[in-house]
C-alpha cells in the first residue's frame, strides 16, 4: 500500500522517531505549528515562528552536515528554501515528492532568499520516482515539450506562472467591469450585471443588454473549428460586452481599449514576479513590445483605409487584398507593424463580410457595416465587434433575403419592443494571453487545450 | 423605415421642434448633461443637476396638465419618476417603449420615491406597441407566465431582480474564495488560483490542485439528463473546490458551510431590494427559512444514521430506505426537516454508491467512501463531495476491476508523482438561487434554461 510508504523523519536532537517523542515535542512548543502557504513564508512575516509548510520538492542537495531543499506549493514562483539536518535526508525525498516540513522561520544568510525554514521535521507524503517522471531537477523544459503532459505540467515553474497570471487576467476582467469598494460613482456603476451566461452568445447578451443596458458576460465558449493554427482552440474563453443606448463604434472602442489597459495594468501590478519569468526567460524582449502597447493611445483606421495601406506595401501577399476580401492573418499583422507594432482598430468592414445583425451604415458606392476589430501584435484579430442593426425592417430583410426570418422571429421581437441603439464585441482571451506574454502557440496558455482531433485528456 | 418613428418631443417653453431650437437650449445650459444610471439618478446625489436618463417606460400616466412616466434601466428595482408637461405625451410613450429623457432632478414630494425628473424633453427611442407586447402594465405575470418568453423577461421586475441577485451571487462566490482588498492574510490567501477551466471536470481539477494546494472554479457544466424536474438543467453553473493536504471530511465541509454562509449573507446585504420583491411577492414567507439557515451551525450525520432516521420515522416513502440504497429527494427532504429544516451535511456513504476515485474508508461490516452531500430546505442536495483516493495502489486496482485503467493512466499518474491527501466538492449554483430565494422551478432562476427536449432559443 501507497501509505506503507509514507515516512515521518524527525529531527536530530530526538533519538528515535517514535509517535510518543513527536508528541511530547509539540506539547514543548505548547501549541500546533501554524500552516502557512509558501507565499506568506517567504514574505518573512513570520520569522521566528514555528510553522508547518506543505508542497513538492523542487530541489534537494544534501551536503555532508546540512540538507538543503526548495519547496513550493504554487502559491507563488518563490519556493522556500528548507535547510535539515542531513540526518533527514531520506531516499523518498526526491524532485517532485510532496513533504509537509515543520520547522523554524530564519533570516537566511542569503539575500536573493531572505527566509529559510529551518526543518524540525519532514514528512515525505507522496513520493515521486525521479527516473519516471517526466520533468528533470535543474532542466529548463520548453513548453512545446511540457505540453505533452498536461496533466503534470502545472508542476513546472513556467506553466504554473502562466495559470497564475491566467487567474489574475481573469480577475482583472471582471474588475474592470464591475469595479469593487472606493471608486468613483460613474466607474462603479457602468457595467451593473455580469450575466454569468451558460453557453450563449452575442444574441443571447442583447437580450439582455435590452433590460440591464450594458453587461458582461466572461466563459467558455465552443467552436468547431477544423484548424491546428496556433490561434485556434475547440474550447477557449471570451469576453463578451454589450451596451446599449451607444451613438458610435467609438463607444465600444473606448471599451475595448480601457479593458485591454487596464487588465494588463492589473496583470503587470498584481504577478510582476510570474510576467518576469516569461519576459526574461521564456519570450525574451516581450517586455519591450508590451510597454509599447501601453504608451499610445490604438490609433483606428477604416477597412478601405486598411486595403489602401495594404495595396500601397511593397509586400508580398499570399492572400488577394482587393476591396471586399476579409483580411487574413498576414494582412493584420502587416497593419499592425505599420502603424507601429501597437494595437490598431480596424472599422466600417464591408457589408457583405459581416454577419446581418451588424448595423448597415448605408454608404455607398462602397457599402459598409458599422464593425470593428482590434488587431495587436503577434497574434492579429484579438477582439471583434459592431454596431447592431437596431431597425426592424432593416433587419427584417435582410433575416428574409437569408430565409432565417422565423428562426429568428425571437430576436426581431428585440426590435419591435423598445428597441435602442447597441452594439458590443468579444475578446479572445488565450489570444489576449498570448499577447501580453508574447506566446506564440495557444495551447501553452490554457490548462486543458481542446483542439481538432487531439484531446490528450 | 424604424428610425422614422423616432420623436424627439421638446419642452413647452420651445415654440417649435427643430434641431436649432435644441440646439441652442444646450448651448443655453453651457454643458451636455450628464447621463445617469437610473440607480444614480434616484440616489439622490444630483439634486439640482441637469441629467440625461436612459431606460425602458414602465408606467405612463396622463393628467389634465402633467406626464408622469416611470423609468427603469436595468440599474436597480427602483424605476425614476419622470415628471413633464402634458404637452410632451406622444402616443408613442407606451408601456415598454425606450425613452431619453433629459430634465432636472428634483426634491419629490413623495416620501417613498425621494427623487424625480422633472423633463425637459422626452425622446421615444424604440417603440412598442402594447397590443402585441406579452406583459401588460400593472399586471403582476406569474413565473410560469414570463418563462414562456426568456427573450424579454428581463423586462419584468421579478426576472430582473433574479438576475441582479445572480450576479451578485456569482459576485460573492468569487470574493468567498479569491478575496481582495485588506482581509487577514490567511484569509486572502486561501485559495490563491482559481482555474478558469473551460469544461472540465474535477479529475481537471484535482490535476490542478496537486500543483497549486488548493483551487477552485466557477463555470457552466453540461449533463446530458433526461430529466423533467424542477431541480434539472442540462446546462447548469457549478462551482468547484479543490484542497490538498486534507485530513479529513470536516476540512471540505467548513469550507461548503463558509461559502454558503458567505455568499448569502453577501446577497442578502447588496440586493436588499431585490431579495425582498422575491421574500414579499413571489416566495412570501421564505425569508423566515433563510434566516434560520443563517442562524446554526448545519449539523452532520453519517449515512448510517440518516438510513436509521428514516427507518424510525413513521413517513412512507416510495424509494427504499435499506442501507446501501441511494438517498432519493423525497428521503433528503426528510433529513432536512427532521434536523429543523437548515442544511445538513450526510456524510460516509456506501462504498459501492461512489464513483472510482472517492477514498475508500477501510471499515467493516458496513463498507463506506469518504463522501459528503449538503441536503438544504426545498432543494435537497446543493454540493456533493469526498476526499478523493491518493493511495496509488487502491485507485488502481479500482480501475483494473472496472476496466479503467487505461483510460485514467494520466489520472494515476497524479498518484504516482507527489501524491497528497486531498479531496473537493460541487455547489449547483442554480440550486443554490433556488434554495435562497425560494423558488420552486429551476427554469426561474438561469437566464436561458436548457433541458431535455427544449430549447426556446
């Protein structure tokens, strides 16, 4: 059994290793240890305290009186450095084993780890066989490697970072949409119900962005989509915002841009240590563009301004770039760089491109729909979105033309009961991920990535 | 054309309509005015202010001299009351029309509505026309009745409150287990990474909380069940927990008990408004059980002693009561009274009930898991969980004798690397709501209720 081997090592001032001596040490040190997280340990908070810290080996190096070990507990990048006794070293303590280490909070001699955890105690919980598992003391591991073990590799210093930054992106989302405590009035109240929708989309959140005015909505979203392109998952997240009572495409750009900002302040402010280890290690340089992206405000240009800068290039396109044609991921990325390697809105798409709830702006000869998508280095469309066709019987026909005038007799009702001027947008956000970290595939910044005929688990 | 339709109705003091007439007003006043959420605008704090309101007409009444309107924007329960000249009626100001109104707020000399608008100029945005239109005003709809039209019972004020609440909920869930802000340390550190997952299950989970010690995550899940009950949803929200390091089951259950605790008293403090109109008129008398909830700790017993209880009790049940027979809801809301009608834990359930990875408690005669459900008053279970099977031996030879060992491989492996004691929990969140307010439907309490053979849209 799996327990059998299970080790409780006591330290070296205590003879034996017997429940009765652990027992009679606790009752000396009158009360239990406290538990505290790596995080807090490492904070030296504490220093001087006898403390339980529980987590997994990610380094062990015995010397001939001490034995030294890093252990984390995802809590943070830092590990805590645990110095023993090497009368507590032990075969079962081994890279990747989980311990629980009962000791004392110091002030280490070292000054790129302030705090070591002197071991009274160490208790092996979970061994880990160094020769099967797949990740190796001391080796730095890319991710295209770490990404055949899903299952393990939020052990590795880079993937845990990216799920801690992951979650604070996440949070920063929903702050920036529904702000909590001290702020001032208007901020706190301009996105009042996060819709917490199940599997929906945009149709479902002008629903009810026509009761709530503006809302929100952050989840999963699926897409059948047959491309094993570094952009493209079966299964990602999206935001998704929707406000209604808008008189222009700038009221939604205004959105996108001040969440882009404002989720990456949050990001930069809140997991400087976890965007470090990418920014210096992993994406090298990354850093540079990200700062970029925060200085200017996104300039915006039309869709036929967009085929102009294109027709003009001296480039090489694989992809025709007449008046009409979508753009194309090497046409976005081509726009990006010339506008200066910063975020760049791209408006007024042409009609026939867009889907038909997307407002007609009736211009011609060259005829446009009121949307817009934002293109940002390395990664192209990041977010899309549009003014929605609020008139009746501009949607009415053109659902007729379409033969989807009954299906969609629900979503005409939007229009015949107090319709409003709206529009909204989505943001992809592995893209947005991808963006601030510089990560070139998709799959290395979402835990459990679903893809066209792949699903490791 | 719709746009045709709409009016810009101004005020009595401009001799005519025109778009010079408006626009010297605003020159007049120096300043646009600021647009308000309706939920400022009745705050009281712009006294005095000239203010432009946005919204969805719930009230129109015509006097000999003067308009009165109620306006609604989704922002609060609390409708502004809009005060004009009769001249500015149009018959286009119908129930559930959209209206811009701007004007002034003043001191009402109504006790119960502190604040009004005295109108300048009304705008009919959207109409509606109020034959065709399926609420009618001053009509209290039933439920049932709304539930037929999920693409505009947002409209209503008890689907409107509902989704406040909701969203303050899902609010609260994340604050419960992410909280920011200045808290005691180890509280805000407790669980430090939430997953985000896109749909994934606990085994994703577990993978996750073997690397980061404790996690959580908040998301649409997906059961293909065919069922026509008023506590199913084939798309429903779940939040999940997960803790390494556990000692047992009271580990799991403090934290269920704490993040109901949480979460409801966070409702009942940041929807007072709304919680009352479900307390008062739709579920009258339920906020007397709720506070009970609130008022003990939830008691706990085996599923041996829940078997006795319902073995002693003079009730007829339909279901068996033998032990090793599953609990049915009809059992479970016997629990519930039995123990004063709060939520009660039921935990160490047969063994052969639980799934594959739900630790095996090792006793006899009677041979048990270690799994808890939380049963609450008119719901029956709201959370399910155990602590789940680290020992690598007994996990696999569970899945040898179900034919499952290659499958779960990637799941073994967690226990082969640094296993740990650990174990989590499901809260249905839907549920949840409907344990809270009372409501009896499911369907009452997600914005787009998907079950077996529906879909409205």
């Amino acid at each position: 059994m799996f327990r059998a081997a299970v080790k409780t090592l006591s330290v070296a001032t205590t003879t034996s290793v017997s429940r009765g001596i652990l027992l009679s040490i606790r009752h000396y040190c009158k009360k239990t240890p406290a538990k505290l997280r790596v995080s807090e340990a490492v904070s030296g908070a504490d220093l001087g305290a006898k403390v339980k810290v529980q987590g997994w080996v990610r380094s062990v190096r015995a010397q001939k009186a001490n034995l030294f070990l890093h252990v984390n507990d995802g809590s943070s990048l830092l590990s805590l450095q645990v110095v023993a006794s090497s009368e507590l070293n032990d075969p079962l303590l081994t890279f990747g084993s989980a311990v629980e280490v009962t000791g004392t909070l110091r002030k280490s001699p070292h000054q790129n780890q302030p705090v070591e955890l002197e071991a009274q105690q160490i208790h092996v919980v979970g061994e880990c066989n160094p020769v099967d598992f797949p990740f190796k003391i001391k080796e730095r591991h890319g991710l295209e490697y770490i990404r055949q073990f899903p299952h393990l590799r939020c052990r590795t210093n880079a993937f845990s970072s990216l799920l801690r930054i992951r979650s604070e992106a996440a949070t920063a989302v929903h702050s920036y949409f529904k702000p909590s405590g001290p702020q001032n009035e208007e901020e706190e109240n301009f996105f009042s119900v996060p819709a917490f929708l199940t599997v929906s989309g945009q149709l479902h959140l002008e629903v009810m962005s026509g009761a709530f005015s503006r809302v929100y909505t952050f989840g999963p979203t699926f897409r059948a989509e047959n491309s094993q392109s570094r952009r493209h998952l079966a299964e990602f997240y999206m935001v998704e915002a929707e406000v209604s009572f808008t008189q222009s495409l700038e009221d939604l750009t205004k959105v996108m841009e001040d969440m882009f900002r404002s989720a990456t302040e949050h990001v930069l402010a809140h997991c400087a240590e976890d965007v470090d280890l990418f920014h210096k290690h992993v994406t090298p340089g990354h850093r540079v563009t990200v700062e970029a992206m925060l200085k200017k405000r996104f300039p915006a240009i039309t869709y036929s301004e967009a085929i102009d800068i294109l027709n003009r290039s001296s480039e090489k396109f694989a992809f025709p770039t007449d008046w009409g044609c979508d753009l194309q991921t090497e046409h976005e990325k081509y726009l990006v760089k010339h506008c200066g390697n910063i975020p760049v809105f791209v408006t007024d798409y042409p009609y026939d491109l867009k889907p038909f709830y997307a407002r007609d702006n009736q211009d011609h000869p060259e005829h446009t729909a009121a949307a817009v998508d934002l293109l940002v280095p390395g990664v192209g469309e990041l977010c899309g979105g549009s003014l929605r066709e609020e008139r009746l019987d501009l949607l009415r026909a053109r659902l007729e033309e379409a033969g989807l005038e009954d299906t969609y007799s629900w979503y005409l009702d939007l229009r015949r009961f107090g319709s409003v001027p709206h529009g909204g947008f989505g943001l992809g956000f592995e893209r947005y991920l991808q963006c601030i970290l510089g990560v070139d595939n998709i799959k290395d910044v979402i835990p459990f990535p679903r893809f066209s005929h792949s699903c490791l688990l």
